[in-house]
C-alpha cells in the first residue's frame, strides 16, 4: 500500500521543487522527505533511496545554517541526528570496500593506512576501525572481515603479549598506550568478545590486561597514552567477566594517579601532558578515570565505548 503514495511524495516535495529546499524541516518540510526514504531502505534495502536520502539531507543542512532554530521536529537538531543517523549506513560500505582494496594476500582481510602506515591501534589504525565497525549494522562476510583481522592481530603480536605500532614496525616492542599498544588492541579485543561472544577474543583481551598490569604503569597520566586511559581496559574485563581481580587492578592504576600523580608531576618524574589539562592529555583524563570509579560497572573509556 505504501509503494502507491511513496512516489509521489518523494517527486512533490523534492522532484517539482527542483531539489531546492523551501522548508528544510523534519515536520513540514524536506527532512520528512528525507526520514520517509530513510523508513523505506529500511524495510526495501534499496540503496537509491538511501543515496536520495542523503542528498536531501545534505540540501536541508545548507538550508538550515541560518535558522536559530534547535528542535528535533522545527531546527537543526533534526537535520543533524537524521544526517548522523544515515551517514551509519552509507559509511560502513566504503570502509569495508577500501580496507579489503588495501589488504593483501596473506595479510587481514581489512587493512588501512594513516599518513602512508598502516597503524594497528585505536586511536589511528585497525583496532580503532574494527571498534567502530562492530557498533554498525553488519552484513555476514563484513564481520567475518572484522573477526578475521582481529585474529590476524592476535596471531601476529609480539612475543611479549604486546601488539605492535603498525605493519611496517612490527618488531619494535615499545608502547603500551590506548593509541598504540596492548590497552587500545585489548579494549576492542573485549568488545569483539561480547559482539561476537568468541571466547578466542576473551582470552586475548585478558592477555592484554596481562601487559598493561606489567608495563603500563606509564610516564604519562593521560587518557590517550597514559594511565589513565591503560586503567579502562581492567574495567572493560570487569564488566564481562565479573572478575574482581580486574575492578582491583583498575583501583591501584587509580590509586596511583589519585596519591601520587600531582607530586610527581610537580617533580617532573612524570610527564603532566603537551595540553597539560585537557581530556586525552592531561589531568582532565585522571579526573574523568576518578568520576568513573565512584561507580565502575558504568564506567567506560571516553568517547570510545559506547
């Protein structure tokens, strides 16, 4: 029954206005348009209409940069959830079709570069990709190409239970960082053990923790490559596997930082940050740890876990 009115809606409100945005609104205008194309790839998963969508949505934000209007039905908040919203599933395809045009026989099934390397941590290269790959709607062989390059990772890490900087540095057994190393590979490890409940990922993510409990007692208090952020992956353990041993773990990394990070700052024994107060660098990132351990079961790597 839809199909008979779908049409015309789409050639009335988008067709005969030349693709000239009047009403850029979710209630009245455009955007509607837009979200009934959105319903009908959806339920059809006919790729036109969510091209169509997109290119609507893009019109409608052109148009709305001068309103002062916020809402989700009448301003831009629509324009802005709606685009974040499709864009989910236009992205997805040209990540999985350019990390399978770089990876080479013998190699992942999924390989990216970063500024010419190709980067395997969270912040710039594989297990990042794959973090965010495993929130999306995947079809069956683009998770097997997600589980595929994690156990490619697994497979290829350093004797010491460490993962390397990238492919072209795979011997050089250094960083234990959220960035680069055991703590970002060891977080999406843990959350590839939930998405795919594969026990192979579980026990690697342990693996990890095992590295980061020996060496990531870093020079450094931040989020990004500092104790702060290494802390996150004993309490993304925590949440899966109940264990108290990881919540304990996370607790001394804290206690550290909460007993001793200003002082040893102040004596320069330890690096305070480039951005010496902000999130990923600094002490914004210990405050954020410390608010997370007034209650660990809720607590999750920032701007990361979901």
């Amino acid at each position: 029954m839809a199909d008979r009115f779908f049409p015309n809606v789409v050639v009335e409100t988008w067709g005969l206005t030349g693709q000239h945005v009047q009403d850029f609104t979710l209630y009245c205008g455009a955007l509607g348009t837009a979200f009934l194309l959105f319903k009908a790839y959806q339920v059809a998963q006919n790729k036109n209409d969510l091209d169509l969508c997109l290119e609507i949505i893009k019109s409608c934000d052109s148009s709305s940069l001068p309103s002062r209007e916020v809402t989700f039905l009448c301003g831009r908040a629509g324009v802005c959830a709606l685009g974040a919203v499709a864009a989910k599933y236009a992205v997805v395809e040209e990540i999985i079709e350019n990390g399978r045009r770089l990876a080479k026989k013998g190699g992942p099934p999924l390989m990216f570069e970063w500024n010419g390397e190709k980067y395997w941590g969270a912040a710039h290269g594989l297990a990042g990709i794959m973090h965010v790959l495993m929130d999306m709607e995947l079809k069956p062989d683009e998770a097997e190409d997600v589980k595929g390059t994690l156990k490619y990772m697994i497979k290829n890490r350093l004797p010491s239970g460490n993962y390397p900087v990238s492919e072209e540095d795979a011997k050089r057994d250094v960083l234990v960082h959220w960035c680069h190393g055991a703590p970002g590979v060891g977080l999406t490890l843990a959350k590839a053990a939930k998405v795919f409940e594969d026990t192979e990922f579980l026990a690697a993510a342990a693996d990890a923790a095992e590295v980061v409990w020996n060496r990531g007692l870093l020079k450094r208090v931040g989020i990004c490559h500092g104790i702060s952020g290494n802390a996150y992956l004993f309490l993304a353990l925590y949440h899966i596997t109940g264990n108290l041993e990881f919540l304990y773990r996370a607790k001394a990394f804290a206690c550290f930082l909460l007993d001793r990070a200003h002082k040893v700052i102040a004596k320069g024994e330890i690096h305070g940050g480039d951005n010496p107060y902000s999130l990923f660098e600094g002490v914004g990132g210990m405050a954020y740890l410390f608010l997370d351990m007034c209650e660990p079961s809720k607590a999750r790597f920032p701007a990361y876990d979901l």
